[in-house]
C-alpha cells in the first residue's frame, strides 16, 4: 500500500499489511485531527518505507503526558503518521487517510466510544469499547506475535 501528503512531496509504502487498525473517538484525537475520530494502522516501523522526501519529526504533546512525534511533510505539514511513547519507534500508527486507498484499511476496533460524536453510527459487526481494551482479548494471535517480535 503506498500513501502521501496533500502536496505530494512525501511518498511512501507499507511493505505488508498492518498490524491492526484503531479508530479512537477520543477528545484528545478529535483535537488533533480537528475531525470525529483518529483512524490509525498500525505497523512495525521497519516496514514503512519512504519513497520520495524526507518527512520531518515533530514532537507533539500527548494525553498521556509522555508525548509522541508527529511525522510531517516539511511543505504542506500533514501528518502521515505518528510514533506514541508506548512503542517508541518500533511501530507507527500509520494516518489511512494517507494512503491511496484508505478502503483497504477499514478499523478493526473502535475505541473510546464513550466520547464519540452523538452522529457517528458504528457498525454493529466491528468490536466497540468505550475505552480501551484488553489486546490479548481483542487481536488475533498473529497480530500479537507481530507486535511482540517489533517491541523486542
């Protein structure tokens, strides 16, 4: 799957497909992305090649307090993906809206429901939590395994 920035001066590609998929309804992800929800891929960083550009690292605050780094186009600053202190750079949240066909990546989860916007409807057949969740109950042992092997 390959992705880029509005100006096209950033280019990149997944090398394989994501771990898996979060769309957060969280207030701080709302503030950040200035829409509903955060739609984020996740995947082992080494797998995220750059193609064309030399994106920029912006560190951001975080609800944490811990922070994460923002990767941006340098021109246009859009946000194509973040790294979050809990993976540090093993693994990137990947924006879907980057990449060219964010249908390939619809969510795997909904989190942070209890704060989603009284208009989004979610699909009955996708897993929903008003917070967070247990990974161990939620993904399949393949994507556990990836997680585990990239945080080694």
């Amino acid at each position: 799957m390959d992705g880029g920035c509005a100006c096209g001066e950033i280019r990149y590609r997944l090398t394989s497909a994501p771990i898996f998929v979060h769309c957060c309804h969280c207030r701080w992800c709302q503030r950040e992305t200035g829409a509903a929800f955060a739609l984020n891929a996740m995947i082992e960083s080494d797998r995220v090649e750059v193609l064309q550009g030399t994106p920029e690292r912006v560190p951001t605050p975080s609800e944490s307090g811990k922070g994460q780094l923002f990767v941006r186009c340098p021109t246009c600053k859009l946000a194509l993906w973040s790294l979050y202190a809990g993976s540090g750079e093993a693994i990137s949240f990947i924006r879907v809206g980057t990449l060219d066909d964010p249908d390939a990546c619809p969510p795997d989860v909904h989190i942070y429901t209890a704060t989603k916007q009284p208009w989004v409807v979610l699909p009955p057949d996708t897993p929903a939590f008003e917070e967070y969740y247990r990974r161990s109950k939620v993904w399949p042992a393949s994507a556990l395994a990836r997680r585990e092997a990239a945080l080694a």
